[in-house]
C-alpha cells in the first residue's frame, strides 16, 4: 500500500514539472513562413508579367511596320510606259501602228496580214500577226528558207527586238552579221496587244550586202512569213508559216 502511493506521489509530481515547462516555452509562430512564400511567389511573378507586356507591344509595332512599308512600295511603284513614239526615216512614217491608207498594197499569209509600199530606193513592210511570238518575214529564198533575206522582230513589255538575218541552210537562218553581212534595217517600230503583234520596219531595196537579194521596183518577190502565238524567242519554230509573193509598186 505505502509502495503504490510513492508511485502516485512520482507520477504527480512529473506532471506537474511538464506543465511548468510548457508554461514556460516560448510560443510557437508558424504564420511568418507562410508570409514569406507568398512575398516571394509575388516578387518572382511581377517581373514575368512586366516581361510578357513588354514583348508584345515590341511584336505589334514591328508587324505595323512592315505592313505600313509594303503599303508605300505598292503606292510608289513606277508603271511600266511603253514607248510609241514615232520614228521618221527615209520618208516614212514608222510607228507601229497602221492606219488605212497607208500602205498601197496588203495580203494575207496563214493570218498574217502583211502591208508593203516602196519607192525607187526603200521597202516599208507592216506586219500584224494574230499571236504575241515573235513574226518573221523572208524575201526571195532559194530553197526553203535557203539564201532568204529574213526580217524577224518581236514585242516584249513595250520593247521591240529586231533582228536582219539569213537563210543559210534549208531550215535553219542567222544573222547577217555571223556571215560576214549587214545589218540593213533603216527604221522599226512596234505594238502589242493581248490578240496580236504589230511591226513595222524599212529596208533598202538594194542593200549591197552579199547576205540579202537586190530587189526592184515592180518585181514579184517571193516571200516567207512565220509566227509564234505565244513565245518571242526566235529559236522556237514557229507556229504557222506560209510562201506567198507580192508585187513591188513600180518606180515612181
């Protein structure tokens, strides 16, 4: 009996000396920690935020900025003027453009319609081709298009490409100048249109080149005409072509 009260008097007197401890300890603070995630979760963020905005008024002012400088290269781009100014040499008028009456004489080969007129010394031709190639004239071959005074021209963007050339071989035709000749063409214009090719041009009757054939006043000449509907290279065959011949107007 006197052991199991020594028992109760340890047992009471070590929870009393806990409680005094407890009383004594100092509290314990545990909202300071979460403070100061939430301070840094805000100082992390606000950079971020400040970053994005930044990022994307830059992009918008560049994408106006292209767009505002394409929109001025497009107002101020220079149109493309075709030059169809007249030009004025041995007596006739080469301008591209054939009005009635103004050549004496007009036939027409696979639908090329061609115009011609000459005096005592000079050939004017006008050509209107019903494609945009490329149209080509020959004068007096020999075989083909063997030994034939050629006259090809085409269109291009409001410029006109012309060339004097020669048959030197059955089928197939150079330039005057590779052969040792001349270029003989006086005077040349032309015009184009989405359904057809015009050109106009003027030679000497008689060059004196060894590469064209002497022509005069009156002759029947016998002629080639070709032309592309589409392509103004001159090495591509041609589209249509026809032998025909005309009728110099005799000397005045």
């Amino acid at each position: 009996m006197g052991r199991t009260i020594l028992y109760i008097l340890i047992g009471v007197s070590v929870v009393g000396a806990l409680a005094v401890l407890l009383l004594l300890a100092p509290p314990v603070e545990t909202a300071e920690p979460e403070t100061q995630v939430q301070e840094t979760v805000q100082e992390t963020v606000a950079p971020v935020e400040t970053d994005v905005s930044t990022v994307t008024e830059e992009t918008t002012s560049e994408a106006a900025t292209t767009v505002d400088d394409t929109t001025d290269e497009t107002e101020t781009a220079e149109p493309v003027v075709q030059d169809t100014s007249p030009v004025v040499q041995v007596g006739f008028l080469i301008d591209g453009t054939i009005t009635p009456g103004e050549y004496a004489n007009q036939t027409t080969l696979s639908g090329v319609d061609v115009y011609w007129t000459n005096d005592a010394e000079n050939l004017r031709i006008g050509l209107v081709s019903p494609g945009t190639g490329y149209v080509a004239i020959g004068f007096e071959p020999e075989s083909h298009m063997q030994g034939a005074n050629f006259i090809i021209a085409s269109m291009h963007e409001g410029v006109l490409t012309i060339r004097d050339d020669y048959g030197h071989e059955s089928f197939a035709h150079i330039e005057d100048t590779a052969r040792g000749g001349t270029y003989d063409i006086l005077a040349a214009a032309g015009n184009e249109w989405p359904d057809q090719t015009v050109v106009e041009f003027a030679i000497p009757l008689d060059s004196g080149d060894a590469t064209d054939k002497p022509l005069r006043p009156g002759q029947e000449v016998t002629i080639l005409v070709a032309y592309h509907s589409m392509l103004d290279s001159f090495a591509n065959r041609h589209t249509l072509q026809a032998t025909g011949s005309i009728v110099l107007d005799p000397a005045p």
